[in-house]
C-alpha cells in the first residue's frame, strides 16, 4: 500500500511540475550591455530581443539602441513594466505578421523611434509597428509614451487588428500617431496626441487595399488631439458610441490664415474615400469640442447623429455629409443632441438634410443649413433622382427616389451624391440660425412638419433669403420665425396646403423687442439680432388675427396702432410650378444601429412620405480581449541581465492544488 501511494505521489508531482512549467512567465531585464542568448522562449543578440513562443512575457528595464521583436504568427502576453526603449536604424518594438499580441501596461514606459533613414532596408517607420495580419490589444492602468520620431507612433499593417481596452497614452508622431489600415476599437483610455504632419488616429488602407476594413470604432476613453491633418480619419466606417473629445487641427484650428483645402485635409472626424460605396460616419453619443482648419465633422456619405453633445468652431463646415446627413431620432428628446456651431462657413450641409429631435445653434458666414451638392453632366443618363427606384449602377430599382441608394454610382465610377434632388426635411428640434447668406438653403424642396425654428438671413448684400429653395416649401407643422434682408422671394413657391403665415416688410432694428400678437394677448417676444427689413411667422395656430407689432399687446388691449404692416396669408396654389417631390426614403444607415433609440416612423407629410429615421445600433459587444493575466513576479538581475522565471502566484495555487491531492489520497 505504501508502494502504491509513493507511486501516485511521483506521478501527482510530475503534473505539478508540468504545470508549472506551462503557466510559468518569461521576465527579461534590459539593458544596453545584455548578454547574447538563446533559450526555448527567446533570444537575445545585439540588443535584439525575439520573443518566439506562445507564452507570457514581462519586460522591464531601460535599453538604449535596443529592439523588441514579436515572431510571426505567435499569441503572447507582454506585460511592459515600466520599460524605456529607442532604437535609431529600426523601429524599436516590432511585431510580426499574423502574430496576437495582448499588451499589458504597468508603471510608465516610453518607445522612442529615433530613425531617420527611410531608405534603410531596416526602416520601420514606428515606435510600435504590427505589420499584416497581425492583432494588437493595449489594457492595463499603465502609462504608454511613445514617440514617432521620423513618422507614426504606433502603426498597423495590412488587415491588422488594433484594440486598446485601457491605459493612458502619450503619443508624439511626425505622421499618424495611432493607426492600423485594418481597424482600430478603443474601449477606454486617455490620450494625448499630437502630430506634426498627419493624422491623429488613423484607419486609412493604401490605396487599392479591399482586403483591409479601414473602420474605426469608439466606445469610450478621454481624447486630447492636436493634429496638422485630421483629428480622427477612416476610409469606410467611423463609429463613436461614447467619449470625451477635444480636438483641434492644423495650427490654429478654426483661426488658421494659411490653411489650403484644396491642397490639405484637416478635419476634425472624418470618414472619406474614392474607392468603396460604404461610408458612413456615425455618433451615438459622447462630449466633443472641435476646432478645426476644415470641416469639423465630414462624411463622403453618411453622417448620423443620435446623441452627443458639440461645441464646433470650424474653418469650413460644421457637419458635412457628402450625401444624407440625419440628426435626432423621430420623437426622441431634444436633450439627447446639443450642437452648439459658434463658427462655421456652412453650419449643417447634405445632399438631403434630415432634422427629427435635438437643439441646433449655428453661426454660419454663408448659409446655415444646406441640401446642396454639385451637377454633373451624367446624372441625367445615370438616374436623375426625380423618379422612384431609378435604375442605376447599385440600386437594382429596391430604394424609391434619391440617385437609387446610398451611394449609387454612374457608369464611370463616379458616386452620385452630384444627382440628388437636395431636399431638406425637419420633423421636429430645437433650431436657431444666424447666417451671413441664406438661413435654410435647399437646391431642392423644403418640408417642415415639426419643430421650433428661429432663422435670421443676411443683413445686407445679394444673398440674406431667411429661406431659399429651387423647389416647394411645405408646412405642415411647426413654429417657424425667419427674418432678413429681404423678403422672401420663394414665397410663391410656398405649397397650397400649408399652414397660415404672418409676414411683414417694416424695417427692424437690431436689439429691439418685436411681439407676435394674436389681437388681444402677446404670444412671443422676439429680441431682433441684426437689423432686417422683413419677418416671417407661421404656427399651426396663426390665425388672420396675428400680426407683428413693436409694443406689448395686452389681453383685450392691441396697440394695432403700432402693428408692423404685418399681412396674414392663407398659402395658395404657388404661381411658379415645380416638380413635385417623389415618394422620398432616408435610407437605413447600413453601418450602425443604437439599441438605446427603439425604430421609430416618421410622420407622414401631406404632399410626401417622410423618410424612415434610420434605425442605429452600438456595435453589439465591444471585441473581447485576450487574457490579461500577468504574473506578479519578484525578480532579480543576474550578472547579464538575463532570463529570470517567475513563479508568483502560480507556485501559492498549485501548492494548493497539491495538497488537496495529497488529502485525499491519504
């Protein structure tokens, strides 16, 4: 029997021993004078540490003109205590292809790329690069520094995969500071970023790479942006679900004297390509100051906002989408959306311009809110957008009206944001405008079914139309004030079956008081901006009754005596006919969905059928990350800063594991 037991305890020590060889963690010293080595886990020549196995790693140490290689198609935990790294012939910490890199941050550390050789056939190019095929996820509660020298900081290759679930981050680059041309997923994390040349986080494929995702997707972390170019930029697909965002480009952002658009490109979220069809630029929600040289939001296709709160100073445009830009969710609250445009040359402009729910300032040196694109001389042979279900490269006749789809292209590749019809929808909102051009400007038709919308036109000079559209204004619903420089000289364009409106021709005084009377009682008291020779007033209770007036009207008491020439009109048939407005569809967004915005329909609208409200969803889990599991482990540096091995906390468990063995066998 003692035999017996001897027996099965060698075979339980060997396990023991087995397992702890299996859990056990690599920890490496740097240094500059590290001794060359080989081991079964690594190699260390010439300051070239190799990682080659799939295991976990601890670094720590500081090494001048020294190298971190991760081997291709490896999966390994690298937990990075409080290291300090350069290397000026190569990048200082590599990562090979296919290779899954979980990082983990403890303490400070800081990788400087010192190169300055591009043609060297070491160049690499990055404080950390992870080349094709390869993953890369950051956690921990470290501090990262890194310092890209001669180009980015850190920097992924074809198809990589980039996730940082954690830390704080530090980074300095030439170029791109943070990118990978497959995806980029940040949970969490604070960042301070600063380029001197490029981009601040970056998913951008090079050109003719259909294998890469080019998408970025953020739900969360704190971001401080200091960019030449853009802020955030990616190819296909731009997500943010959460976060706080400071950012401001090129030298002075919006201030900038010198910026060129024509030749640069320095916008503060940007989604942009001349390849694909599927762009789309989505926030579901977060905290964003902008201050930007060009656009400060910009989208080659869609922009979606369902919720977030925006303080933008912008060079160019506020908010720009290429092609539908949809704002609020229909019946959603106003709170849920803040944009706040206190400088911009064109505040909100799409091809198609939808509004549902939220509250909208917007300063604008042109106009304040515009459905314009360009012509093109194909549209007409390509589908002009004026019949449903044009059939056209992308369409296959499915989506009534618009250029047939999102992004429908004409025979020659071209997209077709250039044939929309250019409508502007507003179901609902919260709307101040105050434009040194046209306060709403639609190439096309204007419908306003809800809302409580304030529009202030140019003082002065050709353009100041509180409203301007080459197509039909319906009201059907709302509260709509607008003054200019001139009348409105659309207002035969208004369409029969709209509600009562008051206008009036008196000259207003900037700062003055002006009162919206119904004859008897005051129902609004309007501070005038600018000084403007026209206003305009409709509700769905205007009655023949409402007039403008200077002085405040009391119940039972009108000073008519000083109404403004006020003119109440019952809209009639427009003299100046215009195409009628197609069965119109906003689309569904192909990229996003929000679970916290339920599918909602849009009221429908007496001359046409309002568009869908896109339904968004939050990507549905956030990736999920690799093992964090680091070993605690106490080290100490032999003569040549070599391997030590770290027994930790797995040695305490399988103590445990053993004694219970030995337990019950006894």
């Amino acid at each position: 029997m003692l035999e017996r037991k001897k027996t099965i305890l060698q075979k339980i020590i060997f396990i023991f021993i087995f397992l702890l060889i299996q859990v056990q963690s690599i920890d490496i010293t740097l240094s500059s004078t590290m001794t060359d080595t080989t081991a079964d886990t690594y190699s260390i020549v010439s300051n070239v540490v190799t990682l080659n196995s799939n295991t976990e790693y601890k670094l720590s140490g500081t090494c001048s003109e020294c190298q971190i290689v991760v081997e291709k198609e490896i999966t390994a935990t690298i937990t990075l205590d409080s290291i300090t790294i350069d290397n000026s012939k190569t990048g200082p910490f590599v990562i090979k292809k296919s290779a899954v890199v979980n990082l983990v941050l403890n303490g400070e550390s800081t990788i400087t790329d010192k190169e300055t050789d591009e043609t060297s056939t070491d160049y690499e190019g990055a404080g950390i690069k992870f080349k094709s095929g390869s993953s890369l996820t950051i956690s921990g509660s470290g501090t990262l520094n890194v310092n890209g020298n001669i180009k980015n900081g850190i920097k992924g290759g074809s198809t990589s995969t980039l996730i940082i679930n954690g830390g704080t981050f530090v980074i300095n680059a030439v170029n791109n500071a943070l990118a990978a041309d497959g995806s980029v997923t940040i949970n969490d994390g604070t960042f301070t970023i600063t380029t001197s040349e490029g981009d601040g986080i970056k998913a951008d494929p090079d050109y003719g790479d259909t294998d890469s995702a080019g998408t970025i997707t953020i739900n969360g972390g704190t971001f401080n942006i200091n960019s030449y170019s853009d802020g955030l930029q990616a190819k296909n697909k731009l997500t943010i679900n959460d976060g706080t965002f400071n950012i401001k480009t090129y030298k002075d952002g919006s201030s900038s004297t010198d910026f060129d658009g024509d030749e640069d490109s320095a916008k503060g979220i940007k989604c942009s390509n001349n390849e694909t069809s599927e762009i789309s630029l989505t926030i579901n929600g977060g905290t964003f100051v902008l201050d930007t040289a060009d656009d400060s939001i910009h989208s080659d296709g869609n922009v979606t906002i369902t919720k977030g709160t925006f303080t933008i100073n912008s060079g160019d445009d506020g908010i720009h989408a290429d092609q539908y830009l949809n704002l609020g969710t229909n019946g959603a609250s106003n709170d849920l959306i803040n944009v706040n445009i206190q400088k911009s040359y064109e505040g909100l402009e799409g091809a198609y311009v939808y509004i549902y729910s939220g509250t909208y300032t917007v300063y604008a040196s042109d106009d304040g809110i515009n459905s314009a694109g360009d012509t093109d001389e194909d549209c007409d042979t390509a589908g002009n957008g004026n019949q449903p279900g044009d059939q056209v490269p992308g369409n296959n006749g499915n989506n009534p009206g618009g250029p047939g789809g999102n992004f429908a292209r004409n025979l020659r590749g071209r997209r077709l944001a250039e044939c929309y019809t250019f409508h502007m929808y507003i179901y609902g909102g919260e709307i101040f405008v105050n434009a040194d051009a046209d306060g709403l400007d639609a190439n096309g038709n204007i419908e306003i079914s809800g809302g409580n919308i304030t529009v202030w036109g140019a003082a002065s000079g050709s353009d100041g139309d509180p409203i301007d559209l080459d197509g039909t204004l319906t009201i059907s619903g709302g509260t709509l004030l607008a003054g200019g420089n001139q009348a409105m000289s659309q207002l035969d364009r208004i369409a029969k079956n709209s509600q009562q409106y008051i206008s009036s021709s008196s000259s207003y005084t900037a700062n003055n008081v002006v009162y919206i009377s119904d004859g008897s009682s005051t129902i609004r008291s309007i501070t005038i901006p600018k000084t403007v020779p026209y206003l305009y007033y409709t509700s769905p209770s205007v009655t023949s009754s409402y007039q403008f007036t200077t002085s405040l009207s009391n119940s039972g008491n009108s000073n008519n005596s000083n109404n403004s020439n006020s003119t109440t009109t019952n809209p009639t048939n427009p003299t100046t006919t215009t195409p009628t407005n197609p069965t119109t569809t906003n689309p569904n967004n192909p990229t996003t969905t929000t679970p916290t915005n339920p599918t909602t329909t849009s009221p429908t609208n007496p001359t046409t059928t309002n568009p869908n409200n896109p339904t968004t969803t939050n990507p549905t889990t956030n990736p999920t990350n690799p093992s964090n599991s680091t070993n605690s482990s106490s080290s100490e540096d032999d003569d040549n800063h070599f391997i030590l091995v770290s027994k930790g906390n797995y040695l305490s468990t399988n103590i445990i594991v053993l004694s219970l063995l030995l337990f019950i066998i006894n």
